[in-house]
C-alpha cells in the first residue's frame, strides 16, 4: 500500500513539475511528455487492476 501511495506521489510531482515547465516555456514537448505519462500511467493501472482481479477469483 506504501509503494502505491509512493507512486502516485511521484506521479503528482511529475506532473505538476512538467505543467510548470510548460506554463514558463509554452514548450509543447512537455504537454506531449504530459500525456505519455498519463497514457502509460492508466496502462499499467488497468493490467495491475486486472492481474489483481485475477489473483482475487484464482484465490492465490
């Protein structure tokens, strides 16, 4: 449960950090790093979500 809440923590401050970037410079390579995390993000969110799941009806 730490290590998600360390992750999401991360997440955040990556996020936020790249935002700043973005306002300073009007850059759009950071909004397009923005999003590829995201995307990457809710990738491996629904396969944990799905592994998890399977774990829970295989009862292992």
């Amino acid at each position: 449960m730490i290590f998600f809440r360390l992750v999401i923590m991360l997440l955040v401050i990556s996020l936020v950090i790249l935002g700043i970037f973005f306002v300073i410079t009007k850059n759009k390579k950071y909004l397009f790093i923005i999003r590829s995390i995201i995307n990457y993000s809710a990738y491996a969110g629904v396969i944990l979500g799905l592994i998890y799941l399977a774990l829970r009806v295989l009862h292992l």
